[in-house]
C-alpha cells in the first residue's frame, strides 16, 4: 500500500523537493483545526488509499504544528499558501496546484493520471 510521508522539517522537504527530477511528489498543506481541511484529507486518503503504488510520492504538511516547513514549501515553489492545498512538483517546480473543495478523490485521480 502506498504510504504518505509527514513533513516535519524543512530538510525534510528539501531532501523531498531533490527526488522530484526522478519522481513527482504530490504535497498535500492541511490544517488540523479546520474542517474544510478534514474533509479533503479524507479525500486524499481515498485517492491513497488500498493502492499498491502511485505514479507520485505523497506527502502532508500540517500547517499550524509545522509552519515552517509550509513557509518553506510556498517559497520554494513561489505558490501562494493555501489549507487545504495540494500541489503537484515535477523538478523542482509547481506543476499545478488547487485549495479547498476543489481537492477531491476524483480530482487528484485525473490530475495525476495526467500529469503524474
């Protein structure tokens, strides 16, 4: 089953952000006290979920418990922040991005599948 990894640190990220020119990472910016939030997480577990592999890496950033790194993310990516938001990176690079109800099961399966 695929796995999504917790970003922590910003070196955590970074070293995430380096494995992008070999495979597309597809960070997922939540907030654990907004319900808005709960819900497109649950989506993402859907799309995640029961799957043996994905054709990106998923990670999640929880933006109150670790602000820096989400600081980091949107400067590095030059992505204005948003939670929920999900954004895929393809080298190093924001490919697209989307926010709030716009993250659902379906919407990260077509956009993957075609970027991805």
């Amino acid at each position: 089953m695929s796995e999504v990894m917790r970003l922590q640190t910003v070196e955590q990220w970074e070293e995430a952000l380096k494995n992008t020119s070999d495979k597309p990472l597809l960070v997922f910016k939540h907030s654990t006290s907004c319900p808005i939030s709960a819900g497109a997480h649950d989506e993402l577990d859907r799309f995640v979920g029961g799957r043996a592999e994905l054709p990106v890496d998923v990670a999640i950033v929880h933006v109150i418990e670790e602000r820096p790194v989400s600081n980091a993310i949107a400067e590095a990516l030059q992505v204005q922040h948003k939670s929920p938001q999900a954004i895929l990176v393809r080298d190093g690079r924001s490919v697209w991005d989307e926010s709030h109800w716009r993250i659902t099961s379906d919407f990260l399966n077509e956009r993957v599948g075609a970027e991805g």
